[in-house]
C-alpha cells in the first residue's frame, strides 16, 4: 500500500487530513524530524505538508521512493527546487486553495488602513472615543487598486475590489491578452506607471531574486503621497527599512501588512512604532475553509500521480 506522510504540528489539520484521506494509502502523520516522520520516509511516495523548507538533497536521500511532494502553501521560495529536479521529483503547490481567504484579506487591510481601524479601535477602549479630533478616513470607493502579480490571487482581489467600486490596474510580466482583461475588467500599466496612479498598491508575486526588494526607496518615491501599500506575498518583496522610512516621512499615507522579513519579526521591528500600520502575522492564508481545500487539493493531487497522470500546479518538475 503506498504511504502517504502528512507532515503537521496541528491537531486540527490532522484532523482534516483523517477525515479526507483517499482510501487505498497508508497515512502517517508526524511532525517534521520526528522518529515517526524518519520512519515513515523511508517508503514514503508522498510527502504533503508546508514543507518547502524540508527541500534539499537529504529530503530525497531520506525518502528514495518518493514520486511527488506536494505543499499545502502556495509559496515554495524556502525549498531547492534543483534539488528536486535533480531527483526528478515534482513538486506542487495548493493550487489556489487560499486564493480566496488572501483576497479577503487584502481588502480587509485596504479598509482597515483606509478607516484608520486600530487607531479608532484604540480611542474607543481607552475611552477617548474621537481622541482629540475625527480621523480622516477614506472609501474604497472610486480609487485606483494597482495589482502586481495577476495570478489566482490577484484575479479575485480585482472582483473583490470592483465590487466596492473601485477601478484595477495591474502588472505582470505574464500580460493578459486583450479579452481576457475585458472579461476582468483591468488594464494593463507597466510598473512604474502602475504606482505612479494607484492609490493602493497590493503585492500578489512569489518571492525570487527578480523580485526580491521590489519596493523599495525608488519605487515608495513614485507613489502618491496618498497612496496604501498592501503586501500578503512575501516579506522580502519589500525593502522594510524603505518603507519606514517612506511611512514614518508621510511619503506613503499608510500599509498592510501580513509578512516580514524576517518572521517573525524582531520585537525592536521599526514598523511597530507607526499608527499607519496595520500588521497580521502571515495568516491571510490559513482560515478554516482554506484549510480543508489545501488538503483536498493535495490528496486529489496524490491520487492522480498514483493513477498515472501528471500532478496539478506544479512548480518544479523534472523537465525544470
């Protein structure tokens, strides 16, 4: 029977994992490292879990048999994709399983930012009510959302953000045909002129050398001064001490933000000592529903491998 090893900490995803398992599998459960996960690797044909950090060569020299890896997160910056090539093992990600708890997410920050949440949530409980005058707070309504990264995530932040009336733009270096964006209803704008007009910026890249410190002084210059920047992708996206510099100056009028470089930030992190902030601990992803999709996504993925056919949202192949 062909093992399946869920790497997990959780009880909860355990849980989940029990419930959705394909019949015909040997599953084993265990934390990464553990006696029980060492075993279990040794005939293992299936590894699923957040495992991009787990990628390298002694991965596959602990599990010979292995015919897939499959992540339950989207991102898989963390893990050696030669590796894996090298061992002609693919790996894939979830497919878009928590496209729609990020998109969610975004358009919480963007309103959260824009209403001034944790300062007006703060008067309240300390009992000042308005503090010592009303925020200026602003709608969503009619501004400009600049997208950068138009994937499976950024496609339902665009429908999301339309629904509260506002206009998208975006950038991706894999340009949408003309049909496709009227059927979206988005532009296309080259970067620098994407955050030259958009009053908020929500980053939807992965995380690799082309896009490492993608924001940073230069590019928080060219932004209005009232403009948001929103990041759920990846921490090092951003050049963190560009943008303190860019909030703490008044340059940009405020953040979102629900990764860091590095995590979990530092408690001395700059970013900390802004009211213009608003900070989540890279949980855009993980809500109930999310979850149960991730590992229906990975045992789907499983079974089609043992069927014979190709894996789904792969990010690493054989081929490279």
């Amino acid at each position: 029977m062909p093992t399946i090893v869920f790497v997990t900490d959780f009880p909860d995803a355990a849980d989940v994992a029990r419930d959705m398992a394909p019949s015909g599998f040997d599953l084993v459960i265990a934390g990464a490292g553990s006696p029980e996960y060492l075993e279990a690797m040794q005939d293992a044909e299936y590894l699923v879990g957040f495992v991009d950090a787990l990628i390298n060569d002694a991965l596959f020299q602990a599990g010979p048999k292995l015919k897939l890896v499959q992540l339950l997160s989207a991102g898989y910056d963390k893990g050696d994709m030669a590796a894996a090539r090298r061992a002609s093992v693919p790996v894939a990600n979830n497919g878009g399983a928590n496209s729609v708890a990020v998109s969610e997410h975004v358009l919480m920050l963007m309103l959260a930012v824009s209403r001034q949440l944790i300062t007006q949530h703060a008067n309240v409980t300390a009992g000042r009510w308005r503090g010592n005058a009303v925020p200026r707070v602003y709608e969503l309504r009619g501004k400009t959302l600049g997208i950068v990264g138009l994937g499976t995530i950024g496609k339902k932040t665009a429908r999301l953000a339309q629904a509260f009336g506002m206009n998208v733009i975006y950038f991706d270096t894999a340009r949408l045909g003309e049909d496709a964006e009227d059927l979206l209803d988005v532009r296309f704008r080259l970067f620098r002129e994407l955050l030259g007009l958009a009053d908020v910026v929500s980053l939807h890249t992965p995380l690799d050398p082309s896009t490492h410190h993608m924001i940073g002084g230069a590019e928080l210059a060219l932004m209005k001064p009232s403009a948001i920047l929103i990041n759920t992708a990846r921490g090092p996206v951003v050049n963190e001490a560009d943008l303190y510099a860019a909030l703490a100056a008044g340059n940009i009028a405020g953040a979102g933000l629900d990764v860091y470089e590095p995590e979990p930030p530092g408690a001395d992190n700059l970013l900390f000592s802004l009211n213009n902030v608003v900070l989540t601990a890279h949980m855009a992803g993980p809500t109930f529903e999310s979850n149960i999709a991730r590992v229906r996504n990975a045992f789907d993925n499983v079974q089609r491998v043992a069927g014979g056919q190709d894996p789904f949202w792969v990010c690493s192949s054989p081929a490279g």
